[in-house]
C-alpha cells in the first residue's frame, strides 16, 4: 500500500514539481572546482558538484561532466587537472566561473582570481584557494543507463599527486574543515550551504562488538 504522506514518482516519467527535487535531496555536495590546460596552454577553471573522494591510498577524487565540456576535452588532452577548494570568501568568484564562457576564454581572468603553478602539473592552482589538490587522470569513463544505452555525461577519476593547505588551517597537526568554511551546492538554481564550526560535531566510531 502506498504511503499517502509520501510524494512519489519515477524519474522517467517526470517528477511533476516546480524544480528537480534529486540534486536538492542528494546534498549538500562539495564542489569540484576544477581547472585545466588545453593543449595551446589556455587555461579553463569551472565548478564541479557532482563531485567527491573515492579513495585513500592513492588518494582519488573525481567528478562528472553532464555534456562533453571543456574541462573533460582538457583532461582527455592533457591527464592532468587541479581542485581548489570553494570556500564562502571564493563564493562570488566561484559562481563566475559558472558561465558557460568560449573554450578560448580563461576562466582566471574572467574571474579576477590568481593563477598559482603548481609542483607536478601543467594546470594552475587558484591562488586565493586555501587548498589544492594536483591530479593525474586515472579514468575517464562514460556513464550508462540500468538499460545499457550511453549517456551524454561523463567520470573523470584522478589520482592527488601533490595537496598545498594553507598552514593556517592546520591545528595540532589536524587539518580543521570548517575553519576555511567551505560552501557545498545545495539544489534548486542556486542554493549553497557553507559548513561553519557551529556546524560541526564528534562522533567517535564504535568497537565491535558494540555494547
């Protein structure tokens, strides 16, 4: 029997509200603010939120791109890209690297933001960013539907060769996340959250057995 205080329905078929409800439900979710070089050198900087870690040793992150963007045709070109990490002070920056500018438009300079070279790649870091990852492609796959059918959306996995954190938030020898208060997307046209340190609680994991 259906739950009559549930709204249900079958993405196939539309979900019938004023905007997507699954972005919104699926979030907050960090942004991957990626940038890249394409082959002449032109830089590209643009935000990720299907974003996230997927693993420790080595450490990996990736993100996907709905559509063949420039900053998938970059990374195919190049295997390499950064993340910088989108914190609320970067947040009016960070949504002008939104616009779907030219491929020969540098995001960097429409944005007023500051190129910094990195260690082991040929992509720049945001300067203004309190930390950065350098990356090497390690996959690029394209999505498919349960039913097989390929989808115009692309995985760009990459493995962290280098991280740069500014010192300031590192206490004890613990990097402190909501001290740089970054901001994750949060659904609808334009809504973010920003994680503060009122925001934050411990939770220890339990022993097993638990008891």
């Amino acid at each position: 029997m259906a739950d009559p205080t549930a709204y249900i329905y079958e993405p196939k078929n539309g979900h019938g509200l004023r905007h997507d409800p699954f972005n919104a439900i699926v979030g907050p979710r960090p942004i991957g603010w990626i940038s890249t070089v394409d082959a002449g050198g032109v830089a590209n900087l643009a935000p990720y939120s299907f974003f996230n870690a997927f693993n420790y040793r080595p450490p990996l992150i990736g993100f996907a791109t709905i559509g063949w963007k420039d900053t998938v045709a970059n990374v195919e070109a190049t295997g390499e890209f950064c993340w910088s990490l989108a914190t609320k002070a970067l947040a009016e920056p960070m949504n002008l690297t939104c616009a779907p500018a030219p491929a020969d438009v540098d995001e960097f300079d429409v944005s007023g933001l500051t190129r910094a070279p990195s260690r082991l790649v040929a992509p720049p870091r945001v300067l203004e960013s309190p930390v950065n990852f350098e990356c090497r492609l390690s996959q690029l796959v394209r999505l498919r539907a349960a039913d097989g059918t390929e989808l115009d959306t692309w995985l760009i996995l990459g493995e962290v060769v280098a991280v740069h954190i500014d010192r300031a938030y590192i206490r004890d020898g613990v990097y402190d996340t909501a001290t740089a208060r970054p901001i994750l997307r949060a659904g609808r046209m334009g809504d973010y959250a920003e994680i503060t340190p009122a925001a934050m609680f411990e939770m220890p994991r339990p022993d097993w057995p638990i008891g």
